[in-house]
C-alpha cells in the first residue's frame, strides 16, 4: 500500500499530530481508500501526506475545488461530508473533506477521505432494479425533463450528452457489458449526436472501443427500431 509523507517542510504541530491520524483511517479503510492531508498555507502545493492512489496523486500536489470553495470563509468552513465523486476511469468514490484548524480558528488544512465504492454501487443499482415493482418510463416527450446544454465548445456538448447517456444506463464504463454500450449509442442516436461532426470518434475515445465497433452499434440500433 503506497503511502507518501513530506518530511521536509514545516508544519504546525496539530497539521503533523494529524499524519499519524491519516495512516490510521487508511490502514483501517485499506486498499479501497486513499487519504490525503493538505496544508492549506501554500494550496498551489498542498498535499503532505497521500496514502493510497485512486487519484494518483503525489506529495506537492494542489488543493481541490472543493477545499477551495470552502476556504472562502477561513474562519467557519463547513466540512464536507459523504459526497458523490467520479474519476475519469468511471470509478465512484464517496468522498470527504474535514477542515483541521488551530485554537483560534484559523484553517490550517484540512484530511480528505476518498473510498472507491463502485462495486457496491454496482449491487445498490441491481437490488435497486430486482426490488422495483413498476419501473415503466413514460413515453411522452410532454413529460419528459429537458436540461438544455450551453456550452462555448461543440465538443462540450457532445461530451456532456455522452455522460448523460452513461448516467441512463446506471453503470461505470468499466463495468458496462456489450448490451449497456449499445443503450448508451441509442440514447446519442436518438438525441442527434452523431450529427456532430467526429462524435463518432468521440464516444469510441469514451467507451474503450473501435471506430468500426460504434458503426455496428449503430447498425444494430437501427436494425431494432
């Protein structure tokens, strides 16, 4: 289990008290986990401490958003707890932030806890389908949402329509079987976005497959229409 410690730089005394907290969440979490300790006075350079490399992350390494967003009140930010996070593998990762501070206040850091719970997603999403009684969709486009892209890029647009279609089909891409792929290219189909010159292309890159496998998608799609 890789675990990465900056020795070098100085730290307020409860910023290193926490390291040895942060070996023992991961050691207790295991292989699943990764823990990281950022000292939150030099944030382009935050990361002290990783255990674990779902992020893939090193010593040095920069704050996230999410810190980020929080420190814009460094005398009251919230902890941000048990949050939905998605790698760009596809993996889901239950995520959360704790805010370490000093006895006046003052935000020194803060411990990150990321915990890969695909597989359990994986069984929440089969017991959740096995367990419905009544999972019929309306087919009227009256009462369907609509969520309107605005985007600077084509490109944005296509990829934000290829999410759309991977969240439909309620499985990460490295767990989707021929079947689930061929529902996420009839859900673009239908949405127009293989008019969109290199979406071909595009949602090959994203599902791990051929030019030439999307086009007998794509076969098979209209063949079952």
């Amino acid at each position: 289990m890789r675990i990465l410690v900056d020795e070098k730089r100085k730290l307020h005394p409860y910023l290193e008290n926490m390291k040895s907290v942060a070996e023992g969440i991961f050691r207790f979490l295991g292989k699943e986990a990764e823990v990281v300790l950022h000292d939150l006075s030099q944030p382009e350079s935050s990361i002290i401490f990783i255990a674990g490399e779902l992020t893939e992350r090193e010593i040095g390494g920069p704050i996230t958003d999410v810190a980020l967003k929080r420190l814009r009140n460094k005398n009251n930010p919230n902890d941000v707890l048990n949050y939905k996070n998605e790698l760009k593998d596809g993996r889901i990762l239950k995520s959360s932030t704790m805010f370490v501070t000093d006895d006046e206040g003052q935000v020194l850091g803060c411990l990150c806890v990321n915990y890969n719970i695909t597989d359990l997603y994986m069984v929440e999403n089969t017991i959740k389908n096995f367990c419905s009684l009544d999972n019929k969709k309306s087919s009227s486009e009256s009462s369907e949402t609509q969520t309107e892209i605005f985007a600077d890029d084509i490109h944005d647009v296509m990829e934000t329509m290829l999410n759309n279609a991977i969240r439909e089909v309620e499985k990460p891409i490295p767990y989707m079987e021929k079947d689930d792929k061929i529902e996420v290219i009839k859900y673009l189909d239908q949405k127009g976005a293989f008019m969109i010159k290199g979406a071909v292309d595009h949602a090959a890159e994203k599902l791990n497959v051929s030019r030439y496998t999307i086009y007998n998608y794509l076969k098979e799609v209209e063949k079952n229409k």
